[in-house]
C-alpha cells in the first residue's frame, strides 16, 4: 500500500517525554515525527537517533537497541529519501514531506515496511 509523508519534525526527546521512556538510552537525544497519510487514515510513526551536530546520524556511545534503531532509521532514509552518504537529516528534512513510501498491514494496522 502506498502512503504519503504528510509532515515531519525533528525533536528533541525531551520535548515529547519529561522523562526518558524505558528502552531509551542516553545517546537517543533526538526524535524524528512522521506524518504519514494512507488511504484517508492519517498514522504517526516516531523515529528516536541521535544526530550529531554536522546533521548526520551518530552512531558511537550507543547501546545495541540504540544502533538497531539508528540502523532502521538509516534504512529508511537510503530506501525512500536518499541513498547519498553523510546525508544531513538538520539541514534536508522538509525535503521528506511529499515522498511516497510503502506500508504493509499487520493485522489491520498499517505498519511501515522497513
């Protein structure tokens, strides 16, 4: 099924929780807030990295849930958004609203396919 990104925004990870939630660990700062619009349901999809201050993905001082993460949100950029190497997901990221990404359901969920 095709989806739409309608919006997205870079956060920090204590603008969406007061408190880190449990699963986070100290080197996941940053928070990516997906829009996406398919078949008229709209659905939120929350990426949590750390980018570091060139505007790249960080990948030292993380824990192993940590890098899985970062590694899906890196496939997720090289799969719809661009495969360029040292991408600046700071400076780029309004460029993401408008690409047409893929979903696949899940027992009646749409679930981004990944």
């Amino acid at each position: 099924m095709k989806a739409i990104i309608k919006d997205v925004k870079l956060k920090s990870v204590f603008d969406l929780w007061a408190r880190k939630p449990q699963g986070l660990s100290f080197a996941d700062t940053d928070a990516i807030v997906l829009t996406i619009k398919a078949n008229g349901k709209t659905i939120s999809e929350t990426f949590y990295c750390r980018i570091t201050a060139n505007g790249t993905l960080a990948t030292t001082g993380a824990n192993k849930l940590s890098l899985k993460r970062q590694k899906m949100l890196q496939v997720f950029i090289n799969k719809y958004i661009s495969k360029e190497k040292n991408y600046n997901i700071r400076k780029r990221i309004n460029e993401w609203k408008g690409k047409t990404i893929e979903l696949i359901e899940c027992k009646g969920e749409e679930i981004k396919e990944l």
